[in-house]
C-alpha cells in the first residue's frame, strides 16, 4: 500500500471493532486506526475536543467508516454535521452497518455518505466486504 491512511471508525459494538481491526491486520493493513464508540465521541475527535484536543494524537483522520446505529447522537446526524462542515466535508465517509433498510441508505446518501457497505453475515463475506473497502478506499482512490 502507498502512503499511509489514518482511519476513525465509529463503532459502537466492541465484538465488531474487534473483527474489523483483526480482518484489516490480517489482510495486512499497517496504517493508523482510531475509534471512537458513538457519534459524540466521534464529533469529539473530529473538532478535537476534551480528551481529544491534542491532534498530534488524534490526527484528522483521512476516511471515516461509520456505524449508523449509534448510543446518542447517531451515524446520520455524524454524517450530517461534518458535511456541513467546510474544513471536515472532503472527508470520505463510508458506512459499514448492518441496515439494508432503503430509507437508511437514502438518508446516508442524501446527508452525504460516500459510499454505503452492509456489514455482512459470516467472516468470509465479512472479510470479503473488508478487503473491497481496503482496496478501492485506500489503495485506488485517491484522497485528501
């Protein structure tokens, strides 16, 4: 892979953090990977704030992948927010959730998602869903 990516997911599910970041490491992907576990906490990070202010820690992330049901402010509001921001917007935002419902994606997309990713059934297809993620988002796509 080129440069290196940093990466913020928001996930609140400590079980599919787990198995994103064991997926990524055995697909070999060695580049910074920061959490934040609901939509809050995300936007923290985002404007680093509270425990966030120190951004030589806390990089401005070059994608986000977020969850859409999230504790508190959720995933749409998340997307929302930061692309009305005019320093955040040229974020790539993908969302890796688990709601095939249409009004989902259409609000992810009409808020101004990237790109919408259902978190698959099984860690085959899981890891098959991660490794296109990888492939397109940070290996072929070219980013801010």
């Amino acid at each position: 892979m080129g440069e290196p990516r940093t990466i913020l997911v928001v996930e609140d599910s400590d079980e599919d953090f787990t198995a994103l970041t064991r997926v990524m490491r055995q697909l070999r992907y060695a580049h910074p990977i920061y959490r934040a576990i609901d939509g809050d906490d995300a936007l923290a990070y985002l404007y680093h704030q509270g425990v966030y202010a120190n951004t030589e820690f806390t990089p401005t992330p070059d994608l986000i992948l977020l969850d859409l049901n999230l504790p508190g402010t959720d995933g749409r509001e998340v997307i929302q927010q930061v692309k009305q921001d005019t320093i955040l917007r040229s974020i790539p935002i993908i969302v890796l959730t688990s709601s095939s419902n249409p009004k989902d994606v259409q609000t992810s997309y009409l808020y101004g998602a990237n790109s919408y990713l259902l978190k698959p059934v099984g860690i085959d297809a899981f890891k098959q869903t991660i490794q296109h993620f990888i492939h397109y988002w940070l290996e072929v796509s070219l980013l801010l």
